[in-house]
C-alpha cells in the first residue's frame, strides 16, 4: 500500500502487518495496480515549476496505464501520458470548472475521465479520443 504524507513523502506500508515499510527505495520499481498518490517517482512531472505541493490535488492513471489525469487548484484537468517521469512533462489541459478541482478517475473501460468541482461541486465527464 502507498500514501502520502503532510509533509510530503511518498509512505509505503506493510497491510498485512499494518506497519510501514522503512525501506522505500527498495518500493522504487514496484508496479502498482493503481496510481493515485500525486507524489510518487512515476508523477515527477506533474508538478508545475515553482509549485508548493498544493497545487495538484488528486491523480488517477489509466486502467491501461498510457495516460495519467490530474486535478489541480487551477481549475484544470490534465492529461499526460504515463509514465510521467521528466519534470514539467508535456500535457493537454481542459477547463471546464470555476474553481480548484478535487478529484480526478477514469471509467473502467478508459473511454472517460470524471472530475469533481470544488466550489463549483460539478461533476464533469471527459470522453477520451
């Protein structure tokens, strides 16, 4: 299990002895079923320069694993293709809220991306082409 901290670290966890495994470098070349923690060795590029670890929100990859989606405080959903290892990664940006958005996923079949608004608490769908 992974998660990440307040104060920034990526935390990997033992869930059958619910304990936290000191070790992280040797997590490095896991692969995950899923990708949903914004800090991680495989989202390095979706942070903007100068950002203050605020600034994305939620992330969610592909049920594929070619694309990874990003919620940010800027009212933008992005997409890139994953992995997205390279700082300030090449993405396609699409508007559509008010405000910050708070969470991001993909439909099962990956034909779709949902997002959820946070002030404007709309729920938009994105079709994938």
């Amino acid at each position: 299990l992974r998660s990440n901290s307040g104060d920034y670290e990526l935390l990997f966890w033992n869930a059958g002895l619910c304990r936290q495994v000191p070790q992280s470098a040797s997590m490095r070349d896991v692969e995950w079923f899923s990708q949903n923690c914004v800090l991680s060795f495989s989202t390095i590029g979706i942070w903007p320069e100068n950002a203050d670890g605020t600034d994305v929100n939620a992330c969610e990859r592909s049920h594929d694993s070619r694309l990874l989606a990003t919620a940010d405080d800027f009212g933008k959903v992005k997409l890139y293709s994953y992995p997205v290892t390279q700082p300030r990664s090449l993405s396609h940006s699409y508007g559509g809220h008010s405000s910050h958005v708070t969470n991001v996923t993909f439909l099962f079949d990956d034909s779709r991306i949902i997002s959820i608004g946070g002030k404007d608490t709309s729920v938009l769908q994105w079709r994938i082409t």
